[in-house]
C-alpha cells in the first residue's frame, strides 16, 4: 500500500480562495525598481501581497511601490551591506509585523571582459552584489520566519550559474553559488515551514542588457530553443507560485525559466 499523503499544510482547492493567492502577506523584493526585480513586484501585489520594494535607488523603489496596491512602500536598501539590510528588514517588521515572502532579485551583470582582463573590483563587486547580498537578506528573515514557522525565499539565480558564459565568469559563478545556497538553506530549514527555491532564468529582455555587448546577447540567445529571450512577466510567475502557500512541498530547487536552454 501506497503511503497516505499529508495534505494538511496544503491549502483545500475547493474553497473559494483563489489558486497562488498571497493575499494578507508581506513581501520583500530585492533590486524591484526595475527589470524583474520589478515584474515580480508587480506579480505579487497583484496576487494580494504588500510588497516592500528594496532597491539602492530609491527614488525608483518609490516609484513602482506607489503603483502598487496593498500598502506597498519602498526602502532604500544596499543588498551588499549587512547593516544596511539588517535596518531594513528592521522597516518591514516595524510597518507591518510580518515577512512572509523573501525574494533576492538584485543583481549585476558586471562587466564583459575575460577572466585575465577582470580587476579585483569587478570580481568583488559580482560577489558582493549577486551573493553576499543574498547571505545578506536570508540571514536577516529568517529569524522572524522561524517564530512564525512559516516563510517562502526565491533567490533568483541564472542559466549562467549552471553552464557558465563566456567574458563573464564572476557573473556565472555568483549564480552557481546562489543555486548552491540555496539548496543548502532550503535543507536546513526543510522542517520549519520555510521553503527556500531558486529560478535560473536565461536571457530575459531588461535593463541589464546595457550592460552587455550585442554579441553577449546574441551568444545567450542562439542558444534558446524558443528563439527568443524570456519576458520578465514570464520570470514573474514562475516567483508567484514559488512564493505561494501551494508551494508546500517543494524546496532546495532551482526552476528553470530558460525556453528550453537548460538541460539539467
């Protein structure tokens, strides 16, 4: 025989509340005052979440937060400083009491170069920004997470960090250590209520392009089998569920958001 499953934490689909709602929660997102950091903003104050929008730049944190429903508001935070985060996870709990959603979007592609062209700056601020900015914000959630037994974290990662680019190598490696502690993280609190996940998107049409030449682009793109790169929105709702209460008996995984590129 079969062994019963345990739907207990998994919401009833035949009451009226709508699939992937996240109404009543609060949620953080990282680098959202643009790009996907942005859409995913979007997403899930569309589902029912205030969002508190962190972003260095806070004039466009303020910004997409007044766009948005559900009290959301806007902190200016520096994923890279510890204090810096500490103060404003401290804002979120202060306004609202709660963190239920954690989402690491922020990120820098950094410059295009090869390794023997890289400065020690380029590789510590890849580091600083894409990995120890995410140590950063999960360090600082998950005490309140754990009083409350429940929390949802969705590192967003890259396609990169698991088949490395080419002229960025201290890009792609900072992916492949979000992926890793991720899945580290997620395990370490597998028994808490917390369900810790990554998305590794390829090539998604934002501002970070700029930061890239045409022929990093196209390399990125030709290897696409949809042909095209992924829009934010698309990334968006991958995050929706991953942040949701259905999400319940998934963690330590990385969701590819690659039209097909990935193949593990």
């Amino acid at each position: 025989m079969l062994p019963m499953e345990d739907v207990s934490e998994v919401p009833n689909q035949r009451h009226a509340r709508q699939a992937f709602s996240l109404e009543g929660q609060t949620a953080i997102v990282t680098g959202a005052a643009t790009g996907i950091g942005e859409a995913i903003a979007v997403r899930l104050a569309s589902a029912g979440a205030g969002v508190a929008v962190f972003d260095l730049n806070l004039a466009g944190a303020e910004h997409v937060a007044h766009s948005l429903p559900n009290h959301s508001f806007a902190v200016e935070v520096d994923v890279s400083d510890a204090a810096s985060v500490r103060q404003g996870v401290e804002a979120v709990l202060s306004r609202t009491g709660q963190i239920d959603i954690l989402v690491n979007n922020a990120g820098i592609a950094g410059r295009a170069a090869f390794v023997w062209e890289q400065t020690d700056e380029d590789w510590q601020r890849n580091i600083a920004i894409n990995l120890t900015g995410v140590f950063n914000c999960c360090r600082a959630v998950t005490p309140s997470m754990r009083s409350r037994g429940y929390g949802r974290i969705v590192n967003v990662a890259s396609i990169a960090g698991k088949e490395g680019n080419p002229r960025m190598a201290p890009y792609s490696a900072t992916k492949a250590g979000v992926i890793a502690f991720t899945k580290s993280l997620g395990k370490e609190l597998a028994t808490e209520g917390i369900c810790v996940n990554a998305v590794s998107p390829a090539v998604v049409h934002t501002q970070i392009l700029d930061q890239l030449t045409p022929e990093q682009v196209t390399y990125m793109t030709d290897r696409i089998p949809m042909r095209r790169a992924g829009k934010a929105e698309e990334i968006a709702y991958v995050v929706q569920f991953l942040a949701s209460r259905e999400c319940s008996f998934v963690t330590s995984q990385c969701y590819d958001a690659s039209g097909g590129r990935a193949t593990y």
